[in-house]
C-alpha cells in the first residue's frame, strides 16, 4: 500500500536534536544479512479510551491487537504508559493474544491523575508481571520494577513518584528514582538493557508526517535530572530507552543513547498521526526494531521500516 505521508526529513530532525545537544537520528537498515533473534518483544503505548465495550473494532486498540498477533506476538509486551483504564487493556490483551500472555504496564500521566488506575496497577497489574528482579523504592514498589528475560534486563520506572508518593511528581527522575535506578543498573549483568518510562527525553516530531506535541514538557522540563538521567543510561549501555507520551512514533540517537518513542495504538482514536507498534528483535549480539504503523484511517497495518539498534 502505498504510504499517504509524506516523510518528515531526517535532515529537520537532525536539526532539532543539535539545537537540544543531541546527536544522529539514526538510519535505516537496507537489505543485510540479519541475526537471527534469540527473543522478540513488543511495545505499545497510549491507547487510552479506546479499548473498552464501544471500541471493540479492528479500527481501535483492537486492530493493533489483531495485527501483533498476525506478525507474531513475540514473548511478551511493554507498554510504557496511557494505558487507562487498565483493566480494558488487559481485557483486550487476553481476547485476542491470549490470557497468558505476559504484559508489563507503565504508568503514564493520566493513570496518575486517576486513582482508580492506580489502585488497578498498583494490586491486579501485578498478576501479569512474571520474572521480577526487584520492585522499587519504597512509597513505589509497585509501579517501579524491573525484571529479566533471557539476555536482557528491563527497568519499568514510574516517573511521577517523588520519593513520598507514586503520583507526587510532574514527570522528572527526581533522586529517590535516580538512586533507585543506579543500584538496580549496577545489579544487572545482562548484555541487553531497556529502561522504561512515560515521558521522552525529548519530543521528537512524528516519522512520517511530523506531528510534534509536548515540546518542553517531557523529562527536559527538569534539565539537570533529566541530564544526570541521560549519563547514567549511557554509563550502563543501555540499550534503548523506550517511551510513549507524544502519540507521535519516532527512534533517534541521544548523544550515544538510543531513544524509541512507540507513538500511540489507538487506530482512528488519535488521526493525528498513524497507529504504531514496535517488535523489537533481541539477538545474541545485536537488536533491531521493526515499526508497524496504519495509515491513520483505520487500514491495516504494515511493516514501514527496520532500525538496527
């Protein structure tokens, strides 16, 4: 099908991330031999309000479920943040990719605005999680995590815990999460790490039509935790740093740190920019990420690029 977007240039991108300090928006992959992976994972984010009884159609939350489930639903799914109201998630989740399947949910801005959603991720999210390694800080434990598959190491991190509360912050990594989150890096001895959170580095425009929303207002609105956030990733090499927030798909190069904002999953939900998902293929030593996205119309959705990590 041929793409309806005109394609946001790599050259602009370029420019906004050198205004901001950054580097490389990376590039995509041509034809090369591929290792084969060891394990595959999904990410999907921002699919809020349209997963319940009335949007129960391949043109919502549904579609991107059924379309996940045609490439292949790999070991499990990530979804970093927006998820409200969880339960509706989950719901979906299991109708269509099965009541095993193992989602680890991250909370966003609006599961933090809504207690309800939190009571939900605080106690039922806790029954999808398997192969925890540790839960987080105290007045957190639940919503900050991490855990372990095969080779890789994944941190879940809630953005809006302050140290007192799991939903005292604006969105920052302020110091009780940063402490957290360097013992929990210094723990780790997988060669692949993924650090989750809601809110970007950076906002980044949309890949294909570029789309910019919360430009200022992500974790740049705390510039010295978000910097000090940055050179601990790095530090650890990690891997990517997947994150949600804009509804806006976009992957680019952070001074060394690879940044992957999933966009939204809602279908026609959200016309603005078009429904995404990422599989992300782990190998023994590489990784690449192949990005499916629908033509924000309710159509099917179709693999648009590969990204070698």
């Amino acid at each position: 099908m041929k793409n309806r977007f005109k394609p946001y240039s790599i050259a602009a991108a370029a420019a906004l991330l050198a205004l901001a300090g950054c580097s490389d928006t990376g590039k995509e992959t041509g034809p090369q031999p591929k290792e084969t992976p060891v394990f595959s994972f999904i990410a999907m984010a921002d699919t809020r309000n349209f997963a319940g009884p009335g949007f129960q159609s391949s043109e919502y939350f549904l579609g991107g479920c059924e379309a996940i489930e045609a490439v292949g639903k790999g070991a499990f799914m990530v979804s970093p943040g927006d998820i409200d109201p969880p339960q509706q998630i989950r719901d979906t989740i299991e109708k269509v990719l099965g009541k095993d399947y193992p989602w680890y949910p991250v909370v966003g801005n609006h599961e933090k605005e809504t207690p309800e959603d939190m009571e939900w991720l605080r106690k039922k999210g806790q029954e999808f999680i398997p192969n925890f390694v540790r839960r987080g800080p105290k007045n957190c434990r639940e919503t900050t995590y991490s855990f372990d598959y095969k080779h890789a190491h994944f941190v879940v991190l809630n953005q809006y815990y302050d140290g007192e509360s799991d939903t005292g912050s604006n969105g920052d990594v302020a110091d009780p999460l940063y402490k957290w989150l360097k013992w929990d890096l210094e723990e780790n001895t997988k060669p692949f790490v993924f650090v989750l959170g809601h809110e970007p580095i950076l906002s980044i425009p949309d890949y294909d039509n570029g789309r910019h929303r919360h430009q200022g207002d992500c974790l740049n609105a705390h510039p010295e935790n978000s910097h000090r956030f940055q050179q601990l990733l790095r530090k650890y090499n990690v891997t990517a740093y997947i994150c949600g927030h804009t509804h806006n798909f976009s992957y680019a190069k952070l001074n060394g740190l690879w940044q992957l904002d999933a966009g939204h999953c809602r279908g026609i939900g959200d016309k603005g920019a078009p429904s995404t998902f990422l599989k992300i293929l782990v190998g023994r030593t590489t990784c690449r990420v192949e990005v499916y996205r629908d033509d924000a119309n309710g159509g099917p959705y179709l693999l648009t690029q590969t990204v070698e990590l």
